[in-house]
C-alpha cells in the first residue's frame, strides 16, 4: 500500500503553472518511500523560476499513525540510524505516559528535487505544547539526535516565554546539510519582534524583518515566525507563515495578499490564479479516480450515516527573508480525508477526539471565573496586529468596529490588566485613523459614525489618541448631525465598497439619523441629543433600531445616555419596564440578554429589577461555553441603503449578518457582568 492513489485524486486539481511534469514525477517518487497515511501538504513555489514542489505528511497523536509509521520505517533497515530512531520516537510517541504525550501532531518533510529523485530521509517537525514545551523538546531531542548542542535553542525558548511568545513547533531538519534545527514561534507581536531578535542573536537585517512582520501581521489572520538554529547559533534567515482563517472562496484577502505578491515580483501571474482555484473538496462519485482502499474498508464498517470526502485547503503562505536581502514566497496546501456524519439533515465533521462528558459536580463558577475566562477567551483571539476580527458581512469581517467594541469592554471588566491588549489595538487603530478623523466598518469601508464612536469610547477609558487624533475624531462624528441625532454615514460617504451596493444606488437609509449611534457618539458631540433620543422612543419602552433586529442593544445605549437626568425619568422607567419582558424569554440571546442586564443595572433601586437582573446573570452563567465564550448572538442587519426606516418591516432586502466568532456577544457579556459586580478590576 502506497500514498500514489491519493496523489492520483490529488494532483489533477493542480494547474501545470503550480506543479510541472518534472514535479509530479517528483513527488510520485517521494510517495513510493512515505507511509500509507493519507494526509499531506503541498509546499509550492510561487516565482516563475521556482519549480520544486515538497511534500509533507501529517500524523496526528490521537489515531493509529505511530504504530502505521513505525511498521513501514521498518522497511528501510540498513539505510541509516535516521529511519531507526524515528521508528522509536514513534514507539515513545505512542506509549501510554510518555514524556511526548504533549505532541498533538508530528509532520515528515520531504525534500523533492524535481529530477524525478527524493529523499528517503524526511525532516520531522513536531507540534509542542504551550506549557512545559521545553520539555517536551528535550525528551523529544534526544530520542531524534545525538549529541545535540542545546544552548542557542534554550536562549529562544527563553526570549520567547519573556515576551508571551512561544515555541509552537520544533523541527529537527535530518534532511538538511548540518541538520539545522527550526523553531516555528506563535503569538508575536509587531512591536515584541525587534527585542526579541536582539536577545537570541539573531544576526539579520533588523529593519527589513520589522518591515515585513508589520506589512504581513495586516494583511492575514495570523503569522507563525520561523527561525533556524545552526552551528550552535540562531542563523540569519527569517520565515513568515503567513495565514487566513477562511479559504479563498468566502475570504477575499488571499486574493488580495496574491496580487500584492505578484505586484513585488514574488508571484507570478499564473501561479496566483492557480493557488485560488486549489481549494475544494473532492467526493467519491466525483473524483474520477479509484478511491483509496483504506478510505473504502472504512466506509463499509461505518455507520449508513457516515462517509468521507477529501478535502483539499490552502494552509497558509510562506514569506522567506534570506540574509542578503532577497525573499521568496511558497504556498502550502493541505489535503486530508473528511469523515462527515449526517444528523437531523445537517452534515458536519466527525471529531477526533472524543469530547469530554460534562463534570456535573463541579460547583458553578462565581462572576469573577466567568469574567476570567470570558476575557482570556478575548485575549487568545486578538489579532497579532491589534485587532479582532468578527461579524461575517458577506465576504468580509469587521476589524475597526469590532475591535474597539471588544477593546472597550476588556477595558471596563479587566482595568490594568487589559492594558497590553488594549495598547496593542489602540495603537493599530491609532494608526488607520483616516484622513476624514474617522474609522470604518474595517481598514477598507468607509468612515462611519458608529465605528469612530466606539473608537473614542476605547480612548475615553483606555487614552492611546492624542489631542490631535481624538479632536479630528469628534469633529468627524459633529459632521453627521442629521435631524438632532447623528447618521451613521454622511452625505460624501462613498458606499460602494460594500458588497451589492451600485454607484447609482439611493443611500438615505444609511445617512439618516440612527438612535443606536446617535446614543454611543452622544458623548463627544457638542449638542444634547437627548430631546432627539427621547422622541425615538417606542411605546413599548424601547428603541428600534436600523442597524439590529432586537432591540436590547439600541435600547440600552439610549437609556445610559439619557439616564442621570429626572426630566428623562419616565423613559428610563419604560425602558426598565421592557427589559424585565424581554429578559423573561426563553429564546433571547445571549448577546440581547446582557443588554437587558445593563438596562436593569440603571435602577437599583427596583427590586423587581434587580431580581431580573440576577436571573440574567444565572442564565449566563450557565450558557457560558467550556471555552470561556458566549454562543453568537449579536445578529445585525444589513439594510440596503436606500430603504429607510419606516421601511424595514415591509422589505425583504435586508441581510441578516452575525458575530461568527462569538466574540462580539462575549465582550457585551463580559462588560455587562462588571457593571453587574460593580465595575473593572482596575488593581
């Protein structure tokens, strides 16, 4: 059995411009010496002068790959120690209590010439665990190489541990002249990296690897940092893993991210198009080829509601700085067979690692642990430049908007200890801030009133603007009076960057007054737009918004703004006396529920209330997801520009949108539960 049948379902999904005759025959020969185990990556060149095409291959912990790999390295008897001390890392990897149960997954890199040979020694890289990673290394090392120099690679563990970067996996390069170590390092920050190089010695152009971490960490989701260790020293070429959580069909800065490639002569033309049509998932009936015979011995033992596909990803792209100035760009794509099941009419993905059963013994969690690891769960997904990313509308998500939202609460529930954080998002969105004062929707959208108005509450907290910023930012936000309240766009705004809105397309929906935003801009504009606020008050108690469907969040920033003032009494009491309705019902989200927490919160002195109040809490309580999360809630509508208010209930040209991320709705959660404790922990 041989990996030749995957790459014959594999290979014709790539255009010729990626991978040529030599290379195909290349890597058919490298899969004549690899296991049976049928997922890999594609590692491709994108200059027009680059033809090499690698291979990797992927093992997974918690699966049979081991003891797979070790039975076939037992072929290779007599070609080496290589092959023999793989064979018992595999053995230690797959004991019971071993020192490497901290690797989730390993991968074999094999090196394909492209003149039909290939090297029957792979390079082995291995994921590591964020705590105890350099242990885990250690027993890993010296099992896979013999005496091995440690220090230079024990002075990066450190630096990176310093700065809350860390090592997230390790690969031993057997394969390579002097058996290089590399160190893939996760979670740097732009403003980490100069220091960082500097305590491990790294002997680079500092300034052209500043240059290009910054350029990449704002355009792709996530950068993965690649260092390799030689000769008892840190050497001087530097890897960007440069990557974007969504594939090129629903994600279009891969496109974008290509283009600018092509532009620096990094990529050619061909090959550009070529990496954006890989992507995609091939099912039997369609693949044109004999499907694998261990796919199809597991089809026929699984349940009638189970099949598999093999799925087919662009991973990541790879930015190499060499030592004298030059970079290269590679692709890397991934394919794996997808085991589905179908439930209750909806597909979805076989786990594969059983999940864990619910401890119903553990006590509930006070508000505190619920805050802790609500904000945690904020801290983990913040961008590496700064920012979040969440709010799925069409093919872009909100970075601007979203991200001083999520700032603003991580300010009021953690005090000082959201200060790096929100230096780090201040700082990027310090530096977006557009010629007009204002922010957007995200870096590419227009200015809007809504997202500057969330800029300058981050900054009213936190600060990061200076004097000059932040009175531009206010000026912006006056200059969208409209009616006595304050419109999201202004009459100038150009609309067309979002998607299906014309050139030739009426937008007075979008440049009307809005309550919602009239209510968060309401403190740094020099008018009271309280009279204007009170008049969009519904008879129900609440405020209906252009922007949401439900009317939690529009009501609870009008009643905040409004409240503090007795001539506004009475619409408190009404927007009080919503609240307690709504949050009675079973189906309010969570993202509405902690907006009818806040409103509750503005009359302490209403028992009634505040029994409401601490039912609110309880229910979150007990919906907060295992990874410190709230489940998405937050669902906005995306109006065309030309319907106005009055129109909404009548139209079906409205777009429902949502945080995907959950991140939105677990930021409201989370600033809800400290004004419900009391305020931010500002020790």
């Amino acid at each position: 059995m041989s990996l030749k049948p995957l790459l014959d379902l594999l290979l014709p999904d790539f255009a010729p411009a990626l991978i040529g005759d030599s290379a195909r025959a290349a890597l058919e020969a490298a899969a004549r010496v690899m296991a049976p185990i049928p997922r890999v990556a594609i590692e491709c060149r994108l200059a027009a002068d680059k033809a090499q095409v690698d291979i990797q291959q992927q093992l997974r912990r918690h699966t049979d790959d081991a003891r797979l790999l070790s039975r076939h390295l037992a072929g290779f008897e007599g070609a080496g120690e290589t092959p023999a001390r793989l064979s018992r890392f595999c053995d230690a990897w797959g004991a019971a209590n071993t020192a490497l149960a901290g690797i989730d997954e390993v991968f074999l890199e094999y090196d394909v010439p492209g003149d039909g040979r290939a090297t029957e020694i792979p390079g082995i890289f291995f994921s590591l665990p964020r705590k105890g990673g350099w242990d885990t290394a250690c027993a890993a090392i010296a099992i896979l190489q013999d005496g091995y120099s440690s220090d230079a690679l024990r002075g990066c563990f450190d630096a990176a541990s310093a700065g809350g970067t860390w090592v997230g996996y390790l690969g031993l390069l057997l394969n390579r002249v002097g058996n290089p170590t590399r160190l893939n390092l996760k979670g740097m920050r732009p403003h980490a990296l100069r220091a960082f190089l500097a305590d491990i010695g790294w002997s680079g152009d500092r300034d052209a690897a500043d240059a290009l971490f910054d350029w990449a960490v704002n355009h792709v989701d996530r950068v993965t940092l690649a260092l390799d260790i030689g000769n008892g020293r840190v050497l001087p070429r530097l890897g960007l893993e440069c990557l974007l959580n969504r594939q090129p069909a629903v994600e279009r800065r891969w496109s974008a991210l290509l283009v600018e490639l092509e532009r620096q002569s990094l990529c050619d033309g061909g090959k550009r198009a070529a990496v954006l049509a890989v992507p995609g998932i091939t099912a039997p009936v369609l693949a044109g080829k004999p499907w694998l015979p261990q796919w199809i011995a597991r089809s026929l033992a699984a349940p009638a509601d189970q099949f598999n596909v093999l799925e087919r990803a662009l991973y990541y792209i790879k930015l190499t700085l060499e030592p004298d100035g030059s970079q290269e760009a590679k692709a890397y794509f991934g394919a794996r067979d997808v085991w589905l099941v179908q439930e209750q009419g909806n597909v979805h993905e076989l786990p594969t690692v059983p999940h864990e059963p619910i401890d119903d013994s553990v006590p509930a969690p006070s508000t505190e642990a619920m805050m802790e690891r609500a904000s945690a769960a904020l801290f983990e997904r913040q961008g590496q430049n700064g920012l979040w990313r969440d709010f799925l509308l069409f093919n872009d998500e909100s970075n601007e908007w979203a991200s001083a939202f999520v700032a603003t609460a991580l300010v009021e529930a953690c005090g000082r200890r959201a200060s790096r954080a929100a230096t780090d998002a201040m700082s990027r969105l310090a530096r977006q801030q557009r010629p007009d004062g204002g922010w957007g929707y995200d870096d590419a959208s227009a200015s809007d009133a809504d997202s500057t108005a969330w800029v300058l509450r981050l900054h009213a907290r936190f600060g990061g603007l200076d004097a000059n910023a932040s009175s531009r930012a206010a000026a912006f936000l006056c200059a969208h009076e409209k009616s006595g309240g304050i419109a999201t766009y202004r009459k100038e705004a150009d609309l067309t960057v979002f998607a299906i809105v014309t050139p030739d397309m009426p937008d007075d929906g979008w440049k009307q007054a809005h309550c919602c935003v009239t209510a968060a801009a309401s403190p740094f504009v020099d008018w009271d737009v309280r009279p204007y606020l009170a008049a969009e008050q519904t008879a129900d108690g609440s405020w209906r918004s252009y922007w949401w469907f439900h009317g939690a969040y529009p009501t609870a920033l009008c009643a905040e703004a409004l409240g503090g003032s007795a001539a506004y009494a009475a619409n408190l009491d009404a927007a009080c006396a919503w609240a307690m309705h709504e949050a009675a019902r079973p189906e309010l989200t969570d993202f509405d529920a902690a907006w009818c927490l806040r409103i509750l919160l503005l009359r302490p002195e209403d028992h009634a209330g505040c029994l409401a109040a601490a039912r609110i809490v309880e229910r979150l309580r007990e919906r907060q997801l295992p990874d410190g999360r709230w489940r998405t809630g937050a669902l906005a509508r995306f109006p065309m520009p030309d319907l106005l208010a009055a129109d909404l209930d009548a139209s079906d040209r409205i777009f429902p949108f949502q945080d995907q991320h959950g991140l939105f709705t677990t930021a409201a959660v989370l600033a809800a539960l400290a004004r419900w404790k009391g305020g931010g922990d500002e020790s």
